[in-house]
C-alpha cells in the first residue's frame, strides 16, 4: 500500500459514507482530518511493509485505521443523536442542579 494505495483506502471510505465525503469536502476540519489520516497511512505501510506484511494484509489495517478514525455514516449519526438528546436535557434541567 504506497500512497496511491493509502489514496484508495481513503476514496473506498468516503465513497462507502456520502456525508463523510461531503464533510471532506466542504468541512476544513474534516477536510484537515482526512489529509492528516492520508499522512498516517502512508507512514503506517511504510513501517508495516518494513515488517514484512502483504499488500492484502496493510491494505486490511488501512482500511480499519480509516474507518476508526473516521468513522462511518451510520456510528457519525448516533453520536450526533446522542449529543443532541445531552444538549437537549442539560438545556432543559432545573437551575437548581
């Protein structure tokens, strides 16, 4: 997995996640995050293919690095939902706790 492999990782993801690819697109952030992921995969096969691992096998923990760190759609929109319903009860609890 060389950079144009780390590259594919990143694409498979976003295009598996349609509002991860937006984000990446239109979030500087987001966009940051993926850039400085892309940085990581590349010295992750760097340090793995030193270790003897196949392209199969790097290309496996790429793709699990990615969808740790990114996240996917479905795990984004939970979290989302979690976080509104904590904003929504902290914002709606009595002054005196």
């Amino acid at each position: 997995m060389d950079y144009s492999s780390s590259d594919a990782v990143l694409r498979g993801h976003l295009d598996r996640n349609p509002e991860a690819q937006r984000a990446a697109l239109h979030d500087p952030q987001y966009a940051a995050e993926v850039h400085r992921l892309r940085l990581m995969l590349g010295y992750l096969d760097e340090a793995l293919a030193a270790e003897g691992l196949s392209d199969k096998a790097r290309h496996r923990v790429g793709s699990r690095l990615v969808a740790g760190c990114l996240g996917t759609d479905e795990t984004n929109a939970r979290a989302r939902s979690v976080q509104e319903l904590l904003t929504r009860d902290v914002a709606t609890a009595p002054a005196s706790w």
